[in-house]
C-alpha cells in the first residue's frame, strides 16, 4: 500500500494510523519506519527479476525514455522508462531506473548512467530507439552512447531513429517563448484581472459594462496560476472576450491599459496556445499513444508556423521566427522517424506524408518524400538482412554466419553472407512493396494499429517485426498530469529525504504493481497484484 500509493514510510509510525489498524485488529503489532524500509526494498527486489525475466524473453526491441527530474533540494535525476511492444502486441513501458545525479558533472554522468542501465538489465543488444526529454540536450551524450552500443546492438538505419526528441516538452518550449514575448502584456492583463476580482462593487460595474457593451459570454474573469501555462492561456482567452468592457471600465489604472495592438498581440498568441493545448492534450491523454500518431499533429503545427511568420506585424513575426527555429531543430532531427511511424499506419502509408510534405516543402516536397522513402526501405532492408540472421541461427546482424565446413580457414563465409543478403533483397522488399501498393485501411475512430498489425503478421512478416518497434517508440514523454508544467518534473518533499537507493526502489516498484493494478486482463483490480506475506 505504501509503495502503490507513495505515502511517506513514516505513515507507520503516525498516531492515527496505529488509531486505525489497532481498531481494526488489536493483537496487530504495526513495525517501525525502518523495517518497512526493508520490506520495500525486498519487494523491489522479487518485482524486479520479473520485468528482467520479461524483458530477457521479450522478442522484439527495446525504446528507452530517458527524462530529467528535479527537486526542492535542486538535485538532479534521471528516470529511465522502457516502451515496448509485448509478445501479445499490447504497448507497454517500465521505468527500470531513477538515479540521482552528481549535479558537478550532470552531462558527463548521463551517458554512463544510460550505458550502465543498459548493461545491467542485459537489454544493450535490444535497444532501438532513445526519447529524451530536452531537445538541447548535448549530441556528444548521443554519440557516447552509440559508440559504446554499436558493438553489441545492429546499426537498422543512419541514426536518426535512434535519437528522438520529446515533441510535448519541444512544444512546451516554444508555448514559453511565446508567454516571455508577451510578458510584459501577461502582466498587465493579470493586474486587471486582479483589480475586477477585488471587490464586488467593481465586478458589478463589470458585469454591467459587458451587458451595455453586448457581451454575453458566461465566463469569468480568473486568474492564471503561472507555473501552469494552460491556465495562463484561459486566462488570456477570457480577456480577450471582455476586451471591450476593459476599454470601458472607469478608474483602471493606466498602467494596467491595454493598447489596441497589444489586445491584438494578445488575440493572436491565444490562439497559437490553443492549438498547442489542443496536440498536448492528444499526446498526454492517449493511453496507448503509438509513434504513428504524432505526424499529423506534428505537420500541422510546421504549417502554422510558417503561416504565423508571415505575419505583417513585426512583433508577431518575429516571434512566431524564434518558435519556428526551436521548432525546426526538434525536425531536423525527428521528421524521419514521425513519418516512418505514419507510413506504417496502414490507413495513410505515404499518402500521409505526400499530402503534408506538398504543404510544408512545396516545390522540394519531391526531394523530401524520397528521403523518407529511402529511410523506411533502409531500415526495412536491416530488418530483413535481421531475419535472414536469425533464421540461419544467428540472434543478431553482423555476427558470424554458421560456417559450410569445419575449416577455419573457410574463405568463402564473406559469400555466405553476401548470398543471404542479395537473395533476400528481391523477396523481403517485396514485403513492404506489398504493404506500400495496396489500398489504404478505411479511417475510423475504434481502429487498433497495434492489434492490425498483429493480425497481419503473417502477411507481412518482416514488415511486422519493424512495425513493432516503430510504433513502441516513445515520441513524446510528458505525463499527463504535468502536461502544462512551466518547470518539468519535481520530486515531492518525502521522496526527495530518501536514500537514493530507497527512492529507487519505491518510484520502480510503484510503476511495476500499478501496471499490474490497470491490468484488464485481471479478474478484479487487487486480485492482480501480487500478496507479500510476512511469517511472524
């Protein structure tokens, strides 16, 4: 219960606590703070072999999520989080590690904080794709990590499916840029709010005003809590509606007056938050978010922004430039792996990609299409040189093909191999010709990639071990209940007091019995967790 619901191992020792079990049973002896300790770790360890042993016979690859949190001690950490898709084509993920950081050497100590993490669960040879949070996160962290993963893991493609950047964080980033531009109106906006809410003499004047004036919207004024900008963004969006009550409203301070085009300022950055609101809550809110989801949302903020920037107005011009330049960096390194995840939704293949990229590139739009056409055949050619391996008996691309003889000194396995590859090309990549000429599946709301793929596996059975792991990577991070956070990831008080291996510990072991809680495939909801029991 303590681990599930992350209450304090102290709760133990809290008067109404042992009020509460005495009642329910006085020979019950409650233990002190340090024995649960113990107990937890105990739990975490049993909890643990068990995601090892599935991860070990998983048979397809392994995306890890790698996100920076923070606490109010200003200590860093990193918790890394498995995604998956299982044996049973069900999306998963599993946090395996948090670890604090040395905050005197933060980016140094990322990169082998991620190898070791790697190395110890054995899932380096696993490994396809990593989500990080931060899009400036330094590439030489990426580089170190490849480096060191190159020997042990098959190389599917140039690298860009191997970094990833968190597209809600990336959009998180531009909406903060939006909100700095804007401060100084933000504020001034705040201040009036405030003034209206101070008395009720003057929010019925208000009222009054916005009656005389035509306004008849049944929103209040409200103030934004600041650290949560979607609040910031109804805050705004209700001025705007009362903007002419504003203008009217005697004895406002002048200093709190709006201009006409700072109200057009306002107007205009509303409506870039909401669409911003609208793709977060697409990507927060889905349970089952697969990667071929985020392309269309992905495409249609690149259209906006090269709309906004063509903006007459130099203020807003000018900043709809700065979000574009952040924006344009997160694609530079994405746009291939958000496409190759839409390719693979059998209801857009590369009709989806045509149609955005015709919009987005223009007279290049051609240029850019065979870019991604040539990605996807590259990576569905390493799969299929894959399976030929694996086939043959060999777990991995690249090592040793079983020799034709006894002889050591065999000079014809270099023909082995070049003969499984050659032979296969004409075969396999008929596999995702087959997939890329038939007509797209109808569009619908109840459509389940995941289990259309694993129905058509056996039609397109290289095809499907790609699909797998495409579509099991993270392409976005952010939790839903920290969505709008300005500030990232804070670890609570109580957690951030612990040892970091009892942290650890608790953080892992909650994510792994609440996965297990959620499971649907269970009869009831505390029947699927398991019953730790101690002999007294």
């Amino acid at each position: 219960m303590i681990i599930l619901h992350s209450y304090p191992l102290a709760m133990v020792e809290h008067v109404g606590f042992k009020v509460f079990v005495k009642n329910l049973q006085p020979l019950f002896d409650v233990v002190p703070n340090s024995t649960i300790e113990l107990a937890c770790l105990e739990v975490y360890g049993k909890e643990k072999q068990k995601v090892y042993d599935m991860l070990r016979k998983l048979q397809g690859r392994i995306n890890l999520a790698v996100e920076m949190w923070s606490s109010p001690e200003n200590s860093n950490h990193v918790c890394l989080t498995a995604h998956f898709v299982d044996d049973d084509w069900k999306l998963q993920k599993k946090i395996l590690n948090f670890i604090t950081l040395d905050s005197s050497r933060t980016e140094d100590m990322l990169s082998e904080v991620i190898i070791k993490c790697l190395m110890d669960w054995d899932i380096e040879s696993k490994l396809f794709a990593m989500t990080f949070d931060d899009c400036s996160t330094n590439d030489d962290i990426i580089l170190r990590i490849k480096e060191q993963m190159s020997e042990s893991r098959p190389q599917l493609s140039n690298g860009q499916l191997v970094d990833v950047r968190s597209a809600a964080h990336v959009l998180n980033s531009i909406v903060q840029d939006a909100l700095e531009a804007l401060q100084v109106v933000i504020q001034k906006i705040r201040g009036s709010v405030r003034y209206v809410r101070s008395s009720q003499s003057i929010q019925g004047k208000f009222n009054e005003i916005a009656q005389q004036t035509g306004i008849n919207s049944p929103k209040s004024l409200v103030l934004d809590y600041p650290i949560r900008w979607n609040s910031t963004y109804v805050m705004l969006e209700t001025a705007v509606e009362y903007r002419n009550v504003f203008c009217h409203l005697p004895e406002l301070d002048l200093d709190l007056a709006l201009n006409d085009e700072e109200w057009e300022w306002t107007s205009s950055v509303t409506v870039y938050l909401r669409l911003f609101i609208e793709i977060i809550n697409v990507f927060s809110g889905n349970k089952c978010s697969t990667a071929n989801i985020y392309f269309p949302e992905i495409c249609h903020v690149h259209i906006q922004l090269i709309e906004w920037c063509k903006s007459p107005d130099n203020f807003l011009s000018s900043l709809a430039a700065k979000m574009k330049a952040k924006f344009d960096k997160y694609w530079s390194k994405c746009s291939l792996a958000l496409a190759v995840a839409a390719i693979l939704d059998p209801r857009f293949k590369m009709k989806l990609v045509e149609y955005y990229y015709s919009q987005i590139y223009g007279s290049t739009a051609l240029e850019r299409i065979k870019e991604v056409s040539d990605g996807i055949k590259e990576l569905f050619n390493a799969y299929s040189i894959c399976s030929t391996l694996i086939d043959q008996g060999s777990a991995l691309p690249g090592s040793s093909l079983p020799s034709s003889s006894n002889d050591g000194r065999d000079r014809l396995k270099g023909f082995d191999k070049f003969l499984h590859e050659t032979s296969q090309s004409q075969s396999e990549i008929s596999d995702l010709e087959k997939y890329l000429d038939e007509p797209v599946f109808p569009r619908n709301c109840n459509f389940n990639i995941l289990n259309w793929w694993r129905v058509h596996t056996p039609r397109y059975p290289i095809l499907s071990m790609m699909a797998r792991d495409v579509l099991g990577t993270p392409m976005s991070t952010i939790a839903q209940e920290s969505a709008f956070n300005a500030g990232g990831r804070v670890l609570d008080s109580s957690q951030s007091l612990l040892t970091p291996d009892t942290r650890q510990a608790l953080i892992c072991t909650r994510d792994w019995l609440r996965m297990q809680s959620e499971d649907p495939s269970a009869s009831s909801s505390h029947s699927a967790l398991p019953l730790y029991v101690e002999a007294n």
